[in-house]
C-alpha cells in the first residue's frame, strides 16, 4: 500500500461543510458572513504523549478531541480538521481503529477531514482544527476581571492518577482503573459548555498542562491575580479512589498539577452566576466554583482551614519535566 493509497482508504470521504476535501493542493472553506474562525494545532508524539501499547481506536478519539479542547475555550463550533501522520510502517489493522476513532470523533463534532500529510518515521500524530465564532463572542485567556469567579468542568485529576498507575506509583483496583485510564487515553472535549459561555464567560482556557499552570496563563493574560480554595477537589473521582493511599499534599498534586484533564477554567462575574448555571445545564456539563480574581497579582490557594499554603505547584513543561512516560 502507497501513500496514496493509505490516504484514499483511510481518510477519505466526502465533506460535508467543505466546499473541497481531501485530494488538492488545498482545502476550500466557505467562511460565513460576519463569523471569525479559529484555528488550532495539537502534535501527539509517541512516548511523551501516548504509550506505544495504547489501543489505536482511543488513540484516534484523543487526537482529534485535544484540538476540539482548544476550540471550545474559544467558544468555537468546529467545522474542519487537517490531519498529519508520522508511522513507522503501514499497519492495517491499527490504521483501521485509529482512522474509525478519527472518523467517529469528527462525526459526533459535525468536522471534515480535509486534507494532511503521511510521512515514514517514528509515531506522531499532528491535527489542525478548524471552527468558528461570532466576532463578539470570542472567549480569550486575557478577559478575567477583578471579582470574577473562577470556574472548572467536569472534574480534575483522574488522568494524572492513571498515569501514576501506569507508572507502578500507586495501585487501584480494575474497574477504577479503567474509568481513570478512559479520562487519560480519550478525553471529552467541552464544545457544547464553550458554546454555551459565549457572553458569559469573560476568559477561558483548556486545562491541558495542569490547573495551576493554566490558570497563570490567565492571569499573566488578564494582569490580574487568584484565589483558590481546596474544598472541592473532593469532587475529582481520582480522590476518592486514592483517598486512604496518599497524603492530601499528593491528592493536590494530581488535581491542581496533573494535566491532561482538557476541561475548561474560565471566569465569569459573580453577577452571571445564573447564566454559569445555564450553561452547565443546556451543555449537561457539571461545573464547579473554585475561586476568585482578583486585583492584586499573583496566586494564592487556601487548604481546608483556609489557612495559606507555602508550597509550590508545578504544571507540566515539555522541556523542563522527564517524558510524560518515562
């Protein structure tokens, strides 16, 4: 099987939204009147991103969902994707439950594959996502206000769990781990809650990196500072299931350090708590408030006696940590 050949069997189909797909020089989009349209790139490598036994089809629904995680900080509704892929051979199995994960995840989003690249080498999959948005509706990192409250979905922890399991840190038993692994290996992006947000959020950004470092991307962003409260990490599933194994210190690490969670923190005003409440509902996307901005810069997080803490929370880097797994 050629190159082309691969492409043609794989990933190819009609489009739907695209006015030309895969097969030219260039992909055709027909923009709508008065719509901005974001665009986004994630690269998953093998080895720092995914482990080599991962299965091929949760693979596939990862790759597509992380670039989906970024439109809907945006407030974006996708429309189109680009796919590039480095393998190191032609594996028809595997290329046929990565491709149908691709497939099904585009499917469920309303995308178009429309167009990429394939390439021998070692295994790395690169994505560009396309969607769009009303002018005035964009969600942004730098719109956080003084007196905003502070906002997650879903909940934070469960991924950075499953890896320690991986990693033979700590040990669970088989059903948790498999719900633990399935927030690690296939996220679900937020779209529906950033769609929802759309003039009630004033700044949003996905967690990917740990809660920590993202909500500093807001911060630096906005000019502003946080408060946050550690009442509600209890929430996380990843805490119940390691509540007896390790100290609360390590609990907080998995929650507020962990990354790979791809929900959403955004902020909004104390006045549109209501609205908050909406979108969570319209969305069926459970969100929880988690602290505050404010004037003064800088981040403080308050333990359970809401006393402040001294320690220092890290996010991941992808030039300053050990591989991912390592």
């Amino acid at each position: 099987m050629n190159e082309f050949d691969l492409i043609d069997k794989y990933f190819t189909r009609p489009p739907e939204k695209a006015l030309l797909g895969v097969g030219d020089d260039c992909a055709l989009l027909e923009s709508n009147k008065g719509m901005h349209q974001c665009i986004t790139s994630d690269m998953l490598v093998e080895g720092r991103h995914f482990l080599s036994t991962v299965d091929p089809y949760r693979l596939g629904v990862k790759s597509l969902a992380v670039n989906l995680s970024d439109l809907a900080a945006c407030g974006a509704t996708p429309s189109a994707f680009t796919l590039s892929l480095s393998l190191p051979q032609v594996d028809p199995h595997w290329l046929e439950l990565f491709s149908s994960g691709i497939w099904d995840t585009a499917l469920l989003f309303g995308m178009d594959l429309v167009g990429g690249d394939t390439t021998r080498g070692p295994l790395c999959i690169s994505i560009t996502a396309i969607g769009e948005v009303p002018p005035g509706d964009v969600l942004l990192r730098s719109g956080a206000l003084e007196g905003d409250d502070i906002y997650i979905s879903g909940t934070l922890g469960d991924a950075a769990l499953a890896l320690a399991v991986f990693r033979g840190f700590v040990s669970v038993d088989a059903q948790s781990f498999e719900r633990i692994r399935t927030r690690l290996e296939q996220p679900t992006p937020r779209v529906g809650l950033g769609v929802a947000l759309r003039g009630v959020a004033n700044a949003c950004i996905d967690i990917s990196d740990g809660l920590i470092g993202d909500l500093n991307h807001i911060l630096e962003r906005s000019g502003v500072g946080a408060t946050l409260g550690t009442e509600w990490i209890n929430n996380s599933e990843a805490i119940s299931i390691d509540m007896q194994q390790q100290s609360f210190n390590k609990r907080l690490d998995y929650v507020l350090s962990g990354g790979d969670d791809y929900e959403l923190l955004f902020t909004a005003s104390r006045d549109a708590r209501e609205e908050v409440r909406f979108a969570s509902e319209q969305s069926r996307t459970p969100v929880t408030l988690i602290g505050q901005i404010t004037r003064e810069k800088g981040l403080k997080v308050f333990d359970l006696r809401r006393e402040l803490m001294q320690r220092r929370f890290t996010s991941f880097d992808h030039f300053q940590t050990h591989s991912t797994y390592d």
